[in-house]
C-alpha cells in the first residue's frame, strides 16, 4: 500500500466517523484537509476572506453530508475539495470579486504547475491526469488550468490570452474533450 | 434542449471546471437532479480534475476559521467569550436583554406538536407563541427543512397598537437578532428562507416579536419593546 492510499483510507475512516457526527473526527478531519482546501481557496479566489469564508461554508456542508459520499465520487480529498471549490466560485460570482486577467496571475498559474511535480503529484490518477495534460495544446490546457485555479470567464480568458472568445470556448470545449479520451484509455 | 450523451458529456466537464456558467449552469444542475447518469458524468471529472486541487501549495487558515466553524455547527456549546467584538460596537442594540424583557412580560412557553397531515421524511421545527392569560396560542409556527418555509399562522394574535407594526426575529445564540419581517395579523405569513438563515434558524431555534414603528425596524435591529419570545422544537 502507498503512501496516499494509507492517506486516503485515513480520510475515508474519518469521514465515515463524521458521518456518525463524531465531532474529535471532524477537528482530526479539518486539521488534515484544511492547508490543502484553504491554499486551493485561496489560489482561485485571491481574497483572503472569501478563501477564509469558503473553506468554513465547505466544512458546515462536509458535516451535514458526510454521509453522502461514495467511492464514485473519487477519494475523498477531491470530494471535499471539490465542495470547498464550488463554494469557492459561489461567493466570487455572487461577489463579483472576480481576480483581475493580468499578466502577474498568469506567471503565478504557470509557478503552480512548473512547480515540484514530482513531488505533488504521487497518486497515480494524478500522474496519469498530468500526462493527459501534456498531450494538449499549450492553449488548450492553459486554457483549462486558468478556469480550474482562477475561475476565469470566457472574458477574462480572452483578455487574459489575447484571443477572440469564440477561440478560447473552442480551446477549452476541445481540450476537455481530448483530456477525456486519454484518460479513459 | 436535449440529453443527448454528447451535450451531457461536454457540459459536465464545463459545469466541473467552473466555465459553465448563469442561466446554463442552472439548467445544467436540473439536469444532475434529474439523471444519475449525468451525475456520474460530474462524478467523473469531480474525480479526475480533483487531483489539480491537491497539488495546490498548502496555506494554514487562520485559528478564527475553525472556530467560525463551531460556532455555526454547535453555537450552544460555546464557551463565552469575554468582549466578543460582535456586541462591542456602539450604539448596539443591547440583545442579551431579551430574558429580562420576556420574563417581565409574564411570558409563558409552551410547545404545540402541530399534526402533520402527511408525515414526510424531513426535518421540522415548531411550535407556538403565547401570551400567559390566552388560552389560545397567538401564532403557531412551523418550519419545514424540505420546502424551507417558516410559516406563522395567526390564531388570537390581535393587530398591533396603532401606528406600530410586530417584527418577527431568529435570536441566534451571541450576536445579533436577524429580521425575518414584518407580521401581518389577519393572514398566514410565509417566508423561504436562504440556507444561511436556515442554518440560524435550526441551530438557535428561538423567535421573538418586537414592537416596531410601522414597516419594521429602521435600523435592522429591534428598537422596540420585545413582545415574545418562542423557542422551537423539532417534530
């Protein structure tokens, strides 16, 4: 068994505990989740008190619906990231506080994924999603990571990459659409 | 517009990814409520695009975020904290008041289990405000998680002096009361409540009514006297 897989059935046990409203597995649950969510937070929303409220709206929802996680919903860190995300992209569009397209946000996108990828990326999912990536286009995958990290519009993306909407739909309609048809291979 | 496998799969991995977005993200989440398979389409990408979550640098949120957490989960087990900013600022409505005010009233609490007609497989609050020398219950009101309405049903509840109208108000446990309206005396008032107020609601589980100038409160806090005070309970 891996390193991740002890991870992960660490964080299914805890789950299956808060689902049981075990309130010590929660906390134990929190401090394992929460650098993780909150960076993510953090990195899409740029604005320290939305990250902050996200990540405590994700938690409120993770304790009232831990039960309703299964394994079809993938491990169960991207299940409570996911929440954490979603929320994430709630509070900016009912906020407007959408980051602004520039230059400095695009040079951060790409620190996050020229980053130790040796090192965050163990699990094998995550490897084989990274090699997916690979075989895109630059724009296309761009594309992709500037909507998943920063929540870009269409707008913004076009700004951001100096092309036509139209252009940066298709990028992003396509690259989706090729990213799964490697990974279901 | 159609559910055809091809639509499905293309707005599953923009619904996933965040571009999907206004009135199209809303059709696109009827569509999860409606087909397991295109949930299990979410599911997928919610599984795979997950792994780009994990690899984000950890940041440690502050100490304030957990205990915002608690506070919203189990307000009532708070433990009191001295000079909580929330009731410092100036000119602050002076809410830890209320208990003195009700008992001066002569208020008494009581709980009316409401039948319900068709029991349903959902959470509900209720219960009744009354008036000591009343036989009869003012209003009986009940709170349903699954059509996420609070109902307040007049029953010997009489219009309010002349001039004045009854704000009905969720006393969370610390903090300030937060106003769900202006009652109306001779008809049913309804409200749906947002999932914050919902939160609220279910985890302090008190009402009260004031007395306030006509059209409610104009500064968003109880500046009359409060009238009653009802505690809920869960059916």
């Amino acid at each position: 068994m891996t390193a991740i897989d002890t991870e992960q059935d660490e964080l299914m046990g805890l789950l299956i505990a808060v689902a049981r409203e075990d309130r010590a597995a929660f906390q134990r649950l929190y401090e394992k989740v929460s650098g993780k969510m909150f960076g993510l937070c953090l990195k899409l929303a740029s604005q320290q008190d939305l990250a902050e409220e996200a990540v405590q709206d994700a938690f409120v929802q993770i304790w009232h619906h831990a039960g309703e996680y299964h394994n079809d919903r993938g491990a169960p860190l991207s299940w409570m990231l996911t929440i954490a995300r979603y929320r994430t992209l709630d509070l900016m569009r009912a906020r407007k506080a959408k980051p602004t397209a520039g230059d400095s946000h695009l040079a951060h996108m790409e620190d996050g994924r020229e980053g130790p990828l040796d090192v965050s990326l163990r699990s094998a999912g995550a490897e084989e999603l990274n090699g997916c990536l690979e075989e895109l286009s630059e724009e296309q995958r761009d594309s992709i990571l500037l909507s998943y990290y920063r929540g870009f519009t269409h707008d913004e993306l076009s700004e951001t990459l100096s092309s036509p909407i139209g252009t940066v739909k298709s990028w992003i309609r396509r690259g989706l659409m090729a990213l799964k048809r490697c990974l279901e291979q | 517009m159609k559910k055809t496998p091809e639509r499905v799969e293309a707005l599953a991995a923009e619904y996933v990814l965040g571009s999907l977005r206004g009135r199209a993200r809303r059709r696109f989440e009827r569509w999860m409520m409606e087909s397991v398979r295109v949930r299990q389409e979410v599911w997928f990408w919610e599984e795979k695009l997950g792994h780009l979550g994990a690899r984000v640098e950890e940041e440690t949120p502050p100490v304030s975020v957990w205990s915002g957490i608690e506070r919203r989960l189990w307000p009532q087990n708070r433990k009191p904290v001295t000079a909580t900013a929330a009731n410092d600022g100036a000119g602050r409505w002076l809410w830890p008041g209320w208990s003195l005010v009700a008992t001066a009233a002569a208020l008494v609490l009581a709980v009316i289990l409401l039948q319900q007609p068709e029991p349903r497989d959902d959470d509900r609050l209720s219960g009744a405000i009354v008036q000591a020398d009343l036989t009869d219950p003012l209003w009986l009101v009940s709170e349903s998680a699954f059509e996420r309405q609070l109902k307040l049903r007049p029953v010997a509840a009489t219009a309010a002096e002349q001039g004045k109208d009854y704000e009905l108000w969720i006393v969370p446990a610390d903090g300030q009361p937060v106003s769900l309206g202006v009652v109306p005396v001779g008809e049913t008032y309804q409200i749906t409540l947002d999932d914050e107020t919902r939160e609220l609601l279910s985890s302090s589980r008190t009402l009260a009514i004031s007395l306030e100038p006509l059209g409610g409160s104009p500064t968003g806090t109880p500046t009359g006297p409060i009238l009653h005070v009802a505690k809920l309970y869960e059916l």
